[in-house]
C-alpha cells in the first residue's frame, strides 16, 4: 500500500492537530475497526484522564491491526468520539498530543464529534478507524 497526505495550503493546518485533510491511497484490502476505547485487555478502563485513554484507544487499534497483517501506518481513517464536558482545549490538546505521538508526519484524516455519552460513563473517548492493507 502506498499512501499520499494531502494537505492544500488552502484550507487550514490540520498537521497541528494531528490529522491530515485527506489521505490518498493505492491498496485494495480495506480493514473498518470497531470503535476502540480506553479499557485493557482485561476490560479494565485506564486511569488517567483524555490522555490517557485517547493512547489505549491507539494501542487496542494496533492490536487489532497487527492480528490482520498491518500496523497504524496502514490507518487512513479515524472517527474521534468525544464525550461532551470532555471537549475543551485542554483536552482536545491531549488527543492531539496522543495522535502526533502515533502517527508522526503521516497522521490519517479524521473527524473529532462531540457525543452526549458513550457507552459506560467512565469512558471519555471512542475512536473507529479505517485502513488500507496490501
């Protein structure tokens, strides 16, 4: 799989925030995760705050896609679920930070929405992403 990062100088900077406007992508083997939250293997929701599950998010998505032959370079997509009350700059600067951490100077697109709540109360955050294997 090859992979382009589109980013017009006409639009604002997403690279900032750790996310590319568009990702541009030649591969045929498409791989939808579930929506990943803060919580181990041992259904355990981390400690910590936005920061904290924001990367065991990352991590649970790694895992699943190392199971089907890829790694996070392969991520082209992320739908980023925010608890509302959970959406200020100090947060959003949490999952920002958590992003650039995993992704680097290839991040995937993405779409941060506010939700009134996520499944359990105790979880802050819920990331679906999408990939492209070879």
């Amino acid at each position: 799989m090859t992979k382009k990062s589109i980013n017009p100088k006409t639009v604002f900077n997403s690279l900032q925030y750790g996310f590319s406007q568009a990702i541009e992508t030649s591969g045929t083997r498409q791989l939808f995760l579930s929506g990943q939250v803060g919580v181990n293997a041992e259904q355990e929701t981390v400690t910590g705050g936005m920061y904290e599950q924001t990367v065991q998010s990352l991590i649970n998505i790694e895992h699943v896609l190392r199971e089907a032959g890829g790694d996070l370079s392969h991520v082209v997509m992320l739908r980023i679920y925010i608890k509302a009350g959970y959406d200020s700059d100090e947060e959003q600067l949490a999952i920002t930070n958590a992003l650039k951490e995993k992704f680097g100077e290839m991040p995937p697109a993405s779409s941060w929405i506010i939700v009134t709540g996520l499944s359990l109360p105790e979880w802050l955050i819920e990331i679906e992403a999408q990939a492209v294997l070879n």
